[in-house]
C-alpha cells in the first residue's frame, strides 16, 4: 500500500442543534487542547486509553477533534492497518459527547472516515465495538457497517468485555 500525505482536516459543515448552530470543523490534536481531549475520552469512553494513544493522536493526521468554545465536543481516530483479512482503514476512537449526539456530529465524522479511505484507497473499514453499547451498535448498522465477528473478552476492565467487529465496505 502506497503512503500518501495526509495533512487535510478541514473538512466543515454547519448542522442546527436545539441551542444554536454548530459549526463543525475538525482541527487537528495539539498539546493545547490534548486536555480536552482526554477529558473528552475519559468521559464517552469506558476503556482507558494509554498515553502512548494520546501522542500518536497529536502526531497522526488521521485523527480529528472537533472543538466547541474550548471544549473538545467529538473525536475521531483512524489507522491503516494491514490485517489476515488484508487492508483496511481501522477506526481507534470515535466518540461524540451525549451532550452533542443525535446532531449530525457523528455523521460529519464518518464523512471524514469516508473520505480518508477513499484517499488511502482502502475498501474496508473496520473497528471494535463493546457488544452492549446498543446506540452505536445501531449507528454503525444505519451506516452500512455489519456485524462480521465476536471477540470475547476484547475489552479488559469493561463489563460486559466482549466486543463486536464490525466492517464496512466502500466501492
């Protein structure tokens, strides 16, 4: 697989929320707001994610946050991987705060997915996803994602640790 440079993270949509507009923008992880970003995914996420994930994010240009007065509000990371079942755009983190979902937030971020598998010229995408987590069982479902594996005890301090792999694929 050919490694392309990808700096491109501003991608920008404007969705009504029941406050006032929100204009997302995906901006890149930086030590000034990587505060927020942990803070962001201790609190959406029931697993810990070590500070080596959290320095890949600032170092990787495939993983975004979205940022609303100073808080970030949504984030997504993504890998290329090379699995046994070949190629894909593997999804690391993706999260939007409950504050913020049912908004649009969660499909303006996997437009971003999208469209980094398009420029990496991977059809798969791939990610894990605990077996209990029923709403975004459901958003992954309504975005053409299938259940393809169970993988029992995946998550290490989560109850229930089983998660679910899930995989899209784009022509």
């Amino acid at each position: 697989m050919e490694e392309e440079e990808v700096t491109d993270l501003t991608q920008t949509s404007t969705e009504e929320s029941t406050e006032d507009s929100i204009d997302l923008k995906l901006e890149r992880v930086t030590t000034e707001n990587l505060k927020s970003v942990r803070i962001l995914v201790t609190s959406i996420f029931p697993v810990s994610y070590s500070d080596k994930f959290y320095q890949e994010c600032t170092e990787n240009e495939l993983t975004g946050v979205v940022i609303r007065h100073g808080e970030a509000i949504a984030i997504v990371a993504v890998k290329p991987e090379s699995l046994e079942c070949g190629p894909v755009l593997y999804i690391r983190s993706f999260g939007v705060h409950p504050r913020y979902r049912e908004s649009g937030i969660g499909s303006f971020l996997m437009d971003f997915v999208a469209e980094k598998c398009k420029l990496l010229n991977l059809k798969h995408v791939m990610l894990h996803v605990q077996t209990s987590n029923k709403k975004a069982i459901g958003f992954y479902k309504k975005r053409g994602f299938n259940i393809e594996n169970l993988v029992p005890k995946y998550y290490q301090r989560c109850d229930p640790p089983d998660a679910y792999i899930m995989r899209k694929e784009f022509l």
